[in-house]
C-alpha cells in the first residue's frame, strides 16, 4: 500500500492553491509584552517548501468549540509558552480580522481575534506544544520593538507595529475591537 509522502518528506509535491485542502476557523492572536515593551514571538515553519520557509508570530491559535476568545487566550499562552494568565490579565480584543494563510499542505480562511498581555520578563516553557509544534516552531525570543522595525525576516501580522500602538490606545476601541481589513499572510500563494 502505498502513501502520499507528507510535507517535509522526499517526494512531496506542493498541490496548487485549489487542490489543496482549506479550513474555516477562528483563532486568537496574543500581543505579549514585557515590562521592557519587548514582544514575544514564535518562528514558525512550512516545512513542505524547499528551502523551508520561516515568518515569526504572536503566541494563539485556534479558538475550541464552546470557548471563548479570552479562554483561547489563557490556554494559548499556558500551551505555547508556559505562562499561566486568567482572563483578568487580557486586554482587549482591539482588533477583528480576516486572514488567508496559504501554506504547502492547506489553506486556512481564518478570523483572528487580537488581544493583548502584559507580564514580567519570563523563561518560556515549550513542554506544553502539540506535536506539529515541536516540528514547526524553529525558534522563540523577546524582541525589542527597535530590532522588529529593522527586521528583513518576515513577521505575522506584517502590521504589526500599528497593532501594538492600537492595543495600548483603549480609546479607538472602547465600543469594541476595530474591524481589521482582511489581508492574506502565506508561505505559498493560497
């Protein structure tokens, strides 16, 4: 019996965009500060691509059904990063938005739900990661918001410096979160 090769395998051939397989779903994105107003983010990896292509992301994921967004917050950022937050410690949302993400093996039609988190400086803990986490995710820093101005490295939100300036302005957003123009932020065109 034989079986198709999966991405990061010999053999595998990228499907074009409409062959591949695409989901719907919600997710939470996590602004996570320090109290140096250095951001927390994630390098994560298509490893179906040749060479594999990297981009660095906020901490979330998908929201699970029967949760809410704050939830999916709180057990984001306890599975990705190892801080145990309750709903009290997340502000926001500030902002709703659509995003496509195209990768090798799927496209994603995703709303995504921006929150925000302030907390000391930390040692992040990757014990919680799922499986395709422990394979994707390549690196995890604190960055300066100096050196993510200056950065080359492709970075998820590509706004993501007005996001930050908007999560500390509750003013814009004090009759609920701002709706985002939606925008497509992909390793491969979906």
């Amino acid at each position: 019996m034989s079986s198709t090769p999966l991405p990061g395998q010999p053999g595998f051939v990228v499907p074009a965009p409409q062959d591949r397989p695409r989901f719907e779903r919600r997710a939470v994105r996590v602004l996570l500060l320090d109290e140096d107003d250095r951001l927390l983010l994630l390098k994560d990896s298509d490893l179906g691509l040749d060479p594999v292509t990297h981009w660095w992301s906020t901490p979330g994921g998908g929201v699970d059904p029967g949760e809410g967004d704050v939830e999916a917050a709180v057990r984001e950022l306890r599975e990705e990063t190892g801080l145990v937050v309750t709903a009290a410690d997340v502000v926001g949302p500030f902002l709703v938005r659509g995003v496509l993400h195209g990768y090798s093996d799927k496209v994603v039609d995703q709303t995504e739900v921006f929150l925000a988190v302030r907390v000391p400086a930390f040692e992040v803990d990757t014990s919680g990661h799922t499986e395709e986490e422990r394979l994707t995710v390549a690196d995890i820093r604190w960055w300066d918001l100096e050196d993510l101005d200056a950065t080359d490295e492709d970075v998820w939100p590509r706004d993501l410096p007005d996001l930050l300036t908007l999560s500390t302005r509750p003013e814009r957003w004090a009759d609920g979160p701002v709706a985002g123009e939606p925008v497509e932020e992909s390793s491969l065109p979906a």
